[in-house]
C-alpha cells in the first residue's frame, strides 16, 4: 500500500462518527488538492466511482458536507466555472491535523 492509501484510510476511519463515507472521500480528495481547485468531474469520480453525469448528485454531497465541515473550521469553496477547493480556517481545531495530510503526501 502506498503512503497516500494508508494516511487515507486512517483519516477516514477517524472522521467516520463525523461525515458519511462519502462525505470523507469528497473532504479527503479537496484536502489533497491542497487549495487546488478540483472539477466536479474529478470530484465525483472520487465520490461516486463514476464518471460525471451532471445529475444532482454531486451538489447534494458537497451542500451536506459543507455543513458538518464548516463546524470543524473548512469551508468548501465553489469556484464559479470551474469546481471547489476547500479553505481551512486557521483558528480551527482541525488546522494543523487537516493541514499535515497533504503535506505528508508531497514528501513521499
């Protein structure tokens, strides 16, 4: 198993009380875009398993999960045209976890 399955498994075996299965993987895959903007295509293909259908889909998992993320200090950004990106607050708890994943990431 590669670094990045391994610390992916482990942060959504740690949020699973917080976010649905699909919720984790939508804020796992924003997080390791690290502030990148992600396409709604890639983002419900990380999701979903699926290729983009441009059904509803996708917005009802993103409208869910910005709900719970914000309480925990992230918010997922809509990028008018061209997908989200995911900001961390600094001032949240969840800062300095949220932020050592993709960092981790880049050194492997």
């Amino acid at each position: 198993m590669t670094k990045d399955f391994e610390a992916g498994v482990d942060w959504l075996l740690k949020m699973q009380n917080v976010f649905s299965c699909k919720e984790a993987l939508l804020i796992w895959t924003l997080l390791k875009a690290d502030g990148v903007v992600v396409t709604p295509e890639d983002l419900e293909f990380a999701v979903t398993g699926r290729r983009f259908t441009g059904s509803n889909v996708l917005n009802v998992h993103v409208s869910r999960a910005r709900v719970r993320a914000r309480a925990m200090g992230l918010d997922i950004v809509t990028v008018r045209g061209s997908g989200y990106r995911i900001d961390v607050q600094p001032s949240s708890s969840f800062y300095s976890e949220a932020r050592a994943i993709p960092q981790q990431e880049k050194a492997a």
